[in-house]
C-alpha cells in the first residue's frame, strides 16, 4: 500500500464509526452525524418551551406569539382604564 491510499484510509477511518450505523445498516460518517444533530436540534427548537405540545410554529415563533398575545392583553386593558378614567371625568 503507497503512502496517499494509507492517508486515505486514515482519513475515511477518522470520519467514520462501525460501531454506529445509519439507516441502511451501512458504517456512519461524519455526514450522518452532522444531520442528525440537525434533525435533533430542529425537533428540539419545535417542542421546547411548548410544554411538549407540538405545534407547526417552531418555539421562537410560538413565544413571539404567546408576547404578542400577552400585549394585546395588556393594551385592552390600558385602554379600558384609560376609557374608565375619561368616563369618571365626564359623567352623562
């Protein structure tokens, strides 16, 4: 074996695990690994924070919807105050 193929195989033998196996039984590389730490931060980022409800919003959407939500609330409510206050000073 000349030195390049023993580099090659050095290099193919650092990049891949036959004590892991992707989908099709085949030896894992480090492209599986790669994607399926994707897969597994996607799933995360779409449960967390939902207390495990899954929903098509991921979890920075589903909480900048849960703010606005909250300050639709809240702006009702200052609204209702203020009209209250306006109504107290101009009785009918």
């Amino acid at each position: 074996m000349d030195k390049r193929n023993e580099i090659a195989k050095a290099i193919v033998d650092t990049f891949s695990s036959p004590n892991v196996m992707d989908s099709n039984f085949e030896t894992a590389n480090i492209v599986d690994v790669i994607e399926r730490l994707a897969a597994s931060i996607k799933f995360a980022a779409k449960h967390i924070g939902n207390g495990d409800a899954s929903t098509y919003m991921g979890a920075l959407e589903a909480h900048g919807k849960a703010m606005r939500d909250a300050a639709d609330i809240i702006s009702g409510s200052i609204d209702n105050l203020a009209n209250a206050i306006r109504d107290h000073g101009n009785p009918q």
